[in-house]
C-alpha cells in the first residue's frame, strides 16, 4: 500500500497530532462536582454534570459535556398502556401485511416520480418482514447467524421473550407520493437508492421504556421504530449508525457514560429493514475489546452488515463492499476520537486521518467499488452549524477523486447538506434518530429530538460512472415519553428543513403526505 501524502490540514487532523478531537486529549476528570451552567435551550440555569469528554474539542475548546441524568420526561405510562394497539399476532402479522399493501400501492401511484426503487427488493423485503413477525409475535425460534465475517460463532442469540398484546395502531398513510418538487427531481434511468438515518443511541431511561414495551419479558424496540420501518424498507439499501456497543446477551446493560444497548435492538433494526450500520464512534471502546466483539457478532447474527470497528487485524483491514442491484458501493467509517478511552489495539476502531481516509477510498476504488461513500463521527454535539473542524475534514477527504459522498453524525442535532461545485454531496449530520436526551423547560422540544431520513439516488453518469443525481430528506421526531420516531411536527419539520437547506443545496422533502 502507498504511504499517504499528508498535507498540512491532514498533519494537523491526524490521531496522535494537533487535533485534540482526532486524540481525545482531554481526559474525562475524576471525581468532578456537579455545577450550575446556563441552560442552552431555555435560558433557565440548570445542574448539570460536567463531564469533559476527551475528543469532543473544536480547535482546542473543549465542549460542555451533556449529561444523560435527569431526562426522565412525567408523563411515561405503565406497560399494559404503552403505545396501546400492539397486535396480538394474527392480527399484527395483517395489519403489517396491510402495510406492505399500501406501500405497494404507493409505488403504483407516485413513488415512480419521486425515484423510490422499493419493488425491485419487495420480495426479499416481505420475507423479512414475515420472518419477523413470526418470531416476535409467534415467538417461534430464535435469529441464528446470517452474517460471515470474522468472528461470527454461529451461536443463536438468546430468543426474543418480547411479547406484545393489544391492537396494532394504524400505520402511516397509504398515500406517500412526494410533491411535485420530488417529481421534477427525478433521474431518468437505471438507480440505487439509499438511505440513512441518525444516532441509535439507547439511555437508561429508553431501554426502560423498551422492557415496559415488552411486558417485562426482555426489550421490545418495535414500537419505537414501527412508524418510519415502511419508509426504512422503501429504499434499495438502507444504513443506520449504531452509536453504541451492543450486549449479545443482554448482560452488563448500562446507559452514559459507558452505553451497552440490549442485543433486542439489533433485532428489531434488521426488521424494519436495515441492511448495514455503521459503528466507528466516540462510545465505539466504552466496553473494551468484549464490547466491540458483542457487538459485531450480534450484527453477523442477525444478518445485519457493518463497516468502522473490527474484532481482528484481518477484518480491520478488509473492505467493505455491498452489491446492490448490480453496483459495488464502497463504504469507508470513521470516528473523530473514543472519549479519551485507549482502544484495545490499533486495529479495533478506525480514526479520523484525511490522508488514511483517502488511501482506503482508493484502495476500495481499485477493489472494485463503482461508487464510493465515507461515513465519519464529527462534531460539536448540540451544535447546528458545521464547526471548522468538520469543513476541513469534509474538504481533505472531498480532495480524493475516489471519494463520491461523505455522510456525518455525532452533533445529535441535524445540520446542513452541501451540493460540493463538482456536484459531489456532503450530509454534516443526520440528528438523533432512535435517542434519547435531556428536555429541560421551558423548552421541552428540542432540536436534539430532530432528525432526518436521508435518501440518496445514484445514477450512472457521463463515462459511466455513477454519482449523486438526488438528495431527498425526511424530517423525523423523537415523540415522548413513548421514544416513538415519527414523522416531524410541522414545527420540528420547519426547523430542520431550514438547518438541511442553509447551504442552499437543491434538496427534495419526500415527506410523505
């Protein structure tokens, strides 16, 4: 492999350099007293803790550190009455099949205009979905592997205990043509799709709610998920970013600062219709070398790909290349820094280095890869506008030819998307999508429970090859204190339209209607 060229922004972004974001060189403090700091969403001085965390710095300013206590949101219902309408299972299993009716019909009736490529995988989608149903609701068997990277045991998980009861509420709307704005937008010819979504990133107080979903037998996620799962399946490959490490057996569950969601969310995440995650963050290490083993073997498991963190030399080196519908897409993940933890080795998490960056995108290039996307873990947290930071980095990977799209998280809010003027894409940030944060009044809707689905269309271009002909988004909420996702409130849906088109980016609302 050829050495990288550094620049000079690539010397000063390097792990172990200048950036104290890329080296979490600010140590978490021990034993700090809590102390007042203003309220940045209210005004109103709120006790928070101050928890420094290392690599959450922008050019040398450590940010305050957000704590998860004291989120618990009044209000929060006992179990038997948590999104009443939970179907027993023939009626669940036709109420789902309902839902994959309409979504055909939507197909038929206007998601041709808008680019949605959702019939060429119904099949595999349907069965998905009916495999699902069959276990959750059937509780018949267990998810055993379907995964084959390094690793993967092919040791069942424990089987979901989960079980739901009452009537399943209505799905969304069967009419999700987008507005003729979508239309116009459209790429003649051959397509992919894809979609991603934002944080999953579990607290205490949610993986509570999740055991009261599931009657106390286990974590039940579905219900936080349902509302948005046909909009996650309408795409040809869709891509979450597991923030967190992931229990395979539902031991040592913890929330901040050391988060290990259970194995159930996992679950629920490939059956509403994820293909791959991410899982380079600064939360990637919080359990260790255990942790980020868990956690992809989970994935392996039930069937879910993943790209950022590796459990050998041999799988970190390796490259990841999803087939879909013909085109080698080639996906690259990166986190900016680990809290100030020490990973296990070298070869556990792959850490923001723009020169590094550009040498596994033209090593993915030649592997095969016809379109090439990077994933990086990058931002001031809370933060709407792109720090500098963020925009040089965005720049020095951007300076690769191989490179065709850079998605980004970790802010917890949603920032803007930027059409680049050699018509390559940058998506900042993508909020939180499953998370759950604190709401202080008088604010109790924060732009922290925003977020967004982003849908991508890629065509071939002039000398065949493919690029970005569509940005289509789809604002989202985090509803309380059910952690329901759903379709944003026109007020929630107003402000992040305005964060995602600051840049003035030739963007589509697919919002459904």
């Amino acid at each position: 492999m050829p050495t990288p060229h550094h620049s000079p922004v690539d010397r000063a972004l390097r792990p172990g350099r200048q950036s104290p974001v890329a080296t979490g060189a600010a140590r978490r403090p021990a034993g700090r007293a809590d102390h007042v700091l203003p309220d940045l969403v209210g005004g109103a001085p709120t006790v928070r803790r101050r928890r420094t965390e290392a690599g959450r710095t922008e050019a040398g300013r450590t940010e305050p550190g957000w704590t998860e206590a004291g989120r618990v949101e009044a209000g929060r219902v006992e179990a038997g009455r948590v999104e009443a309408g939970w179907a027993a299972a023939r009626r669940a299993a036709a109420g789902w099949a309902a839902a994959r009716r309409a979504a055909a019909g939507r197909a038929a009736a206007g998601r041709a205009a808008a680019g949605w490529a959702a019939a060429r995988r119904a099949a595999v989608r349907r069965a998905a979905a009916a495999a699902w149903l069959l276990a959750v609701f059937g509780l018949a068997g267990c998810v055993t592997s379907t995964g084959s990277g390094a690793g993967a045991t092919g040791t069942p998980v424990p089987p979901l205990t989960s079980r739901l009861s009452g009537a399943l509420p209505a799905p969304p709307p069967a009419s999700t043509a987008p507005t003729s704005s979508a239309a116009a937008g459209t790429p003649a010819g051959p397509s992919v799709t894809l979609l991603f979504t934002g944080d999953m990133l579990v607290s205490d107080e949610m993986r509570a709610q999740a055991a009261r979903n599931a009657g106390g037998r286990g974590y039940n996620f579905g219900p936080m998920l349902q509302r948005v799962a046909p909009l996650i399946r309408s795409a040809d490959w869709s891509i979450c970013h597991q923030e967190t490490p992931i229990s395979p057996d539902d031991k040592l569950l913890s929330g901040y600062p050391a988060f290990s969601a259970p194995y159930e969310l996992a679950q629920v995440e490939k059956a509403v219709g994820y293909d791959a995650c991410t899982t380079a963050s600064n939360h990637t290490v919080d359990h260790g070398a255990a942790g980020v083993r868990g956690t992809l073997d989970v994935f392996d498991r039930v069937g879910i790909r993943h790209v950022g963190s590796a459990r050998t030399p041999t799988e970190f080196s390796s490259l990841t290349i999803y087939t879909v519908h013909g085109l080698r897409i080639g996906h690259l993940a990166y986190t900016y820094g680990l809290n100030g933890i020490q990973p296990p080795n070298a070869s556990t998490v792959h850490l923001i280095d723009p020169a590094r960056i550009r040498a596994d995108a033209h090593r993915i290039r030649a592997a095969g890869a016809q379109f090439v996307l990077v994933s990086l873990h990058f931002g001031i947290e809370k933060q709407q506008t792109p720090s500098a930071y963020q925009q040089q980095v965005a720049a020095a990977v951007m300076a690769s030819p191989d490179v065709d799209l850079v998605v980004g998280h970790h802010a917890h809010v949603v920032q803007p998307i930027q059409r680049r003027p050699d018509g390559r894409w940058v998506v900042f940030g993508l909020g939180n999508f499953l998370a759950q944060q604190e709401v202080t009044p008088p604010d109790l809707t924060p732009a922290h429970r925003d977020g967004v689905i982003v849908r991508i269309t890629v065509t071939p271009g002039a000398g065949g090859r493919w690029r970005v002909s569509r940005v289509g988004y789809i604002p989202t909420f985090v509803n309380a204190p059910t952690d329901v996702v759903q379709l944003a409130p026109p007020f929630s849906r107003a402000r992040t339209t305005a964060v995602l088109t600051r840049y003035h980016a030739p963007i589509v609302d697919d919002t459904p209607h």
